[in-house]
C-alpha cells in the first residue's frame, strides 16, 4: 500500500497510553515492559527502605507498584495467564518484604494482612470501572457501554 507514493510501513506493535499492543486476530498486550517497569519501580523502593518496618515497606509498594501493574488492566480485560503472570509478580513483593521463597505461598499471608493478590484487585477494579462507567452522563461513553454490551450478548448465542 502506498500514500502520497511512498510505502506504507507496517508494524507489529503500537502503543496505547504507554501499554504495548501487539497486532494479530485478537487484541494481545505485551505485559513485559509492564512487568520490567514494576520491578524497576519495586527494586528502587526496595533499595531505599531496607531499615523500615515490613508494613511500611508494604504500603510503599502499594502506593506507587501496584499503579504500574493495575494502570490499563480494568478496561483492557486480559486473559486469565496474562493474570496469573501479573499475580506472580505481585505476589514476589510479599516474598521479598516477609522473607519468602520461591516455593512458598504466600497466599495465607496476604489473607492474613487483610490484603487482596492481584486477580481480587483486578476483579474489584474492573467492577468500579463498568460501575463507572454506566453511571456516567457522557453520551458517547453510553453508546460505547451499549455497543459492548450487544457484541457480549451476540458473543453469548
């Protein structure tokens, strides 16, 4: 294809508010510049506050790590590895700030701090977002919701 006679260049991969989409049938993300900006993020916490309390240390985490990896997830509803993957990098903090293994779960300490893994966070995100989004005045956000939720009543039949 050809505009103003020159070739058009066809890419693989375009990014959308910072996330990395990555072209084919379906819609795909590439979580990998996520996950490197996380541990980025994480390690540079992580350097600074080694002589505070673990609470601390996991509030921190929570403030400015956990954004990276939940910014575009409630709207973009990634698969369930995708998830999972997300999950494993959450739930590495906990590892690292109690003191975990790798073959240790920490399932029952984050139950035990009263806290949530990543695939409960996601799930309540996503809720606020529909919620949101159905209640809002915008008239071109009310034909989107209407316009997803026939494709998700054709998609059911």
């Amino acid at each position: 294809m050809n505009v103003g006679g020159k070739p058009l260049c066809r890419c693989n991969t375009v990014k959308y508010l910072g996330i990395p989409l990555i072209s084919g049938k379906h819609l795909k993300i590439d979580f990998d510049v996520v996950k490197r900006n996380f541990y980025a993020t994480c390690n540079c916490i992580m350097s600074n506050s080694y002589c505070t309390n673990e609470l601390i240390q996991l509030q921190l985490q929570e403030s400015y790590c956990l954004p990276i990896l939940m910014y575009i997830l409630p709207g973009l509803c990634p698969n369930v590895p995708q998830v999972r993957d997300l999950n494993v990098c959450w739930n590495s903090v906990y590892r690292k700030i109690f003191h975990y293994n790798k073959w240790e779960s920490v399932k029952c300490c984050i139950k035990g701090l009263g806290r949530l893994d990543l695939v409960h966070i996601l799930a309540f995100q996503t809720l606020k977002f529909w919620r949101s989004l159905s209640q809002s005045s915008n008239s071109t956000l009310k034909i989107f919701l209407c316009v997803l939720e026939c494709n998700r009543i054709i998609c059911l039949y």
